[in-house]
C-alpha cells in the first residue's frame, strides 16, 4: 500500500518535473534546426519561443525547489502523471501557432495523440502544413515511444529513483542490471534502426518519383511514427498516399518491431538468437496475428460479389497488423471500415487493438505476455484439478529468461486488463450517449485508449469537445497503464501537511 502524500513530497516531484520541462526546451530546438534546413524561418521562431517557455518554466520550478534528493514510489509515479500532461500542453502551442487547429484543445489532442503514440488526429490540411511543424508531431512520436522519462534517464535521474520512474511510466523489464543503461539501450536500438529505415525508405521513395529532400523526410517521418506505433502520417492519406506495395511490406516490418519486447531486441542484438524460436510472449504475438487476420479475412469477404480476395487479404492483414501493434496505419481511406467491414471483421479489428503489442516495447493496449500469462493461468488450473490433491503445479514460460508463474503476476494482470476493458467500454457507452453508433464507438475509444489511431470517422475536428477530452484522458491512463495514474488521483485527493 502506498502510504499517504505530504507536503514534503512536493519538493521532490517539482524539482525533477522541473528539470524534465527543461529537457522539453532542448527537444524544441531540434524542429527549428529543420526549419532552417527549409527556411521555414517563422515556423523555426515558433519553436525558439516554445523552447524558452519550457526553459522559463522548468528553471522556476528548480528555483522554487532547489532540493534534489531520491523519491519515493508515490513521488516517482505522480511524476510520470504530471509530466506527460505538462509536454501535452507545452508540446502542443507550436501546433497552434501553426494555424492548422481549430482550438488549442485541438492542438492539446494531437500533442497528447503524439506522446502517446495513438495517432489519431485533429489536424486541419495536413497535406499544406511546413515541414517544422510535421516533423515535430513525428519527433513527439519518436520521444513519447521511447518514453518522456527515458529521456531523463539519460541525464536527470540516478539510483533508485531512476527505477522507480522508469517503472512509473508503464515499464516493467530491466533489460539491463542498470536502468539509466537500459534506457541507453533502448535509445541506441531506435536511432540505429532510424538511420536504417529512413535511408531504406527515403530511396523507395526517390525510386517513386519523390524529390531527394522530400523522399527523406517523409521516410523519416514514416520511421519514427512506424517504430513507435504512433501512426501519424506526413500526408492526410496515411500509407495510402504512396500507392506501393513494398512501402506496405516495410511499413509492416517496422510496426512489428516496435511491437516486440525491447528485451527480445537486446537478446537479438547480443547474439542470443534462439531467444527468437524460444520467447513465449512472441509466440503468443504471431499466433494472435494469424488468427485474427484469418476471421476478419472470412468477416470480410463474406456476401460480397466479384471479390478480389488478394487485394482483400492485402487491405485486411495490413490493418490487423496495425491495429494489434497499435501504430493505426491504413492503406485505405478513413471511410472503408464503414462501407467495407463487416461488424463481424470489424469486431475482431476492435480485439486485435484492444490486445495490443508486446509488453517494454513502444506499443500499448493489453500486452500479449499478460495474455499468455492467463493462458497459462488457465493450463494450471486444468491440471490442478485432473491430478491428485496433494500435487504442486509449478508452470513456466520463457520470456527471456524461464520464468515461474506466480499468484502476484496473475492478481497484477487481472487488474490491468480489467482496467483496461472497463476504459473500453467506458469510452464506447460515452460515444454512443452523444450520438454514435455503439460499435463505432466501441472502435474509437479501443483504438484510443489502446494507443492506435485507426479510425472510423468518429474523430474530427467537429467533434464533441468532451468526447476529445475524453479521448486525451484515455490515450493518457492507456500510456501509462493506470497505476500511476491512480497514484496521481491520491496525491490530489490525499496532500496534507506533515506530522
């Protein structure tokens, strides 16, 4: 049990909120180096004003809470909270000086789409908007898939306080004994493959006819909202736009990266091969995929006249994959789940979101590894009751390493993806009260909270506004995978001085 907040807790959590602002003010100026590159030089001045208000703010926290000293579980997690709103707001008033959004709500809604890698968006001629502002809501993907807080490790946070908030922001694995290494691992893993795919894409493109310093960009762009399951596209047609089979094929490749535990990469990485044929959560992953692709194909085909089953296969396969790795790429326009899908293959779309990646990856919804953690629940359960009374059952699996099953992984899953469902359902029964059909917004608030961004037409610039605020809240709990969040409503609820 967490123990009760005091006002000594402030100290410690502002000082390093603070200090994370001021790391936000570095991430700003990364866009205006690009808006030199395309002389876009009001675009640039946007963000040396957004960099030196989150200097301002950040250095006036540290001011008024000069202390640094290690945090606590409560604080850890209450920091996490606080600062993926805070980069919410301040990551969203260059969007709105872009012009390009209806309201700074709407420009709070594609910052917080950003960070948490869903890709829905709100976004108003996406096709005429500077290269400066695109590249960020890209750049935000790329810093929000990593995590907020892994930036930090890499210069804020040491110790124990560095675990603590890494674990406050939805991670759980220690791929390395360290964490501030691990987070250097996982940022050295990203860039690598963002050098790759980038160069791999930008030369598909030129090959399509796309000038050299747009082909790059867009390739980048398509990376790091690719690798990070984000979904964010640099033209309103998404993936559509490029009309090319190979850039579906590759495309599906970096999603299905981003989705695999960051502990299978480092395995890959140092050799350990085999960790491939043996892990049990990506077993569980693939079998999930291939499942899901065959009853959405046959929901799918199903009573149409002249099909092309290979464009079918094609169109569905593409978005199962996007959907349960959570990037919310399509290669149609936003309209076909409406005319084209079935509510029989569009519910197994909605499973397939709700599920989600693998867990330490850059995916959200409910993780295959507490998947497979019920399935083999369930196993134990069978054999437990077909044996003699006095027999212990003990069941393992490998995920990186072998591991027992145990009551407090169960009871700790169970929580999890009720919490999860319930936010589902929630959200479905909120779209519905305001006028939209019950699947339709069953499809929305999964793809929102399980950190999409497929669409069914739901979300749009002229929408309810409390159905976007709405949706940000749970693109925010799905990120961070409640806990923290509940940590965060105790320390509202619950500050007092201390004894």
């Amino acid at each position: 049990m967490i123990p009760q907040f005091s006002r000594e807790d402030l100290k410690g959590i502002f000082h390093y909120i603070g200090k994370l602002i001021i790391a936000l003010g570095y991430l700003f100026l990364v866009p205006v180096f690009v808006g030199l590159i395309y002389k876009e030089w009001d675009c640039s001045l946007d963000f040396i004003i957004s960099s030196l208000l989150s200097f301002s703010f950040g250095y006036l926290l540290i001011f008024l809470y000069p202390e640094e000293s290690d945090i606590n579980w409560r604080q850890a997690m209450t920091i996490t909270s606080i600062i993926w709103l805070v980069y919410m707001f301040l990551g969203a008033f260059p969007l709105f000086l872009s012009g390009h959004y209806n309201s700074y709500l709407d420009s709070c809604f594609e910052s917080m789409s950003a960070l948490a890698t869903t890709g829905l968006v709100l976004v108003r001629d996406l096709d005429h908007m500077a290269y400066t502002y695109n590249f960020w809501r890209h750049f935000m993907c790329f810093i929000g898939g990593q995590g907020i807080v892994l930036v930090g490790l890499l210069i804020f946070f040491k110790g124990a306080s560095a675990f603590k908030i890494y674990v406050g922001e939805g991670r759980e694995e220690k791929i390395l004994p360290n964490v501030v290494q691990t987070a250097k691992f996982i940022w050295l893993v990203s860039i690598c493959y963002l050098i790759i795919f980038t160069l791999v894409l930008g030369f598909i493109n030129i090959l399509h006819g796309i000038p050299p310093s747009r082909a790059f960009f867009h390739a980048l762009c398509i990376f790091m909202a690719g690798w990070d399951t984000a979904g964010f596209a640099v033209q309103s047609q998404n993936i559509t736009y490029y009309h090319s089979g190979i850039i579906n094929i590759i495309t599906a490749l970096i999603v299905i990266l981003g989705a695999l535990s960051f502990g299978l990469h480092y395995a890959v990485w140092t050799g350990k091969f085999r960790e491939i044929l043996k892990n049990y959560e990506l077993k569980i992953f693939l079998i999930s995929i291939m499942l899901l692709i065959f009853f959405s194909y046959i929901g799918y085909i199903k009573g149409k006249e002249d099909t092309d089953f290979v464009s079918s296969f094609r169109i569905v396969s593409y978005h199962i994959i996007s959907g349960h790795t959570g990037v919310g790429y399509t290669n149609a326009d936003s309209y076909h789940f409406k005319h084209h899908w079935s509510e029989f293959s569009l519910a197994f779309l909605i499973i397939a979101m709700g599920l989600g990646g693998c867990s330490c990856s850059t995916s959200g919804g409910i993780k295959m590894l507490r998947i497979g953690l019920f399935l083999k629940e369930i196993k134990k359960e069978i054999k437990e009751f077909s044996s003699p009374f006095s027999t212990v059952i003990v069941e393992k699996f490998h995920h990186i390493r072998d591991i027992s099953i145990s009551d407090a992984q169960i009871k700790t899953s169970i929580i999890i993806v009720l919490m999860y469902i319930i936010t589902y359902l929630l959200g479905g029964i909120i779209g519905s009260f305001l006028g939209y059909p019950f699947l339709y917004s069953l499809f929305e608030s999964t793809s929102a909270c399980a950190n999409v961004g497929l669409s069914v037409g739901i979300t749009n610039p002229s929408m309810p506004n409390i159905l976007k605020i709405v949706y940000i809240i749970e693109m925010w709990i799905g990120r961070l995978e409640f806990i923290s969040i509940f940590v965060f409503i105790k320390f509202l609820f619950s500050l007092r001085s201390p004894e």
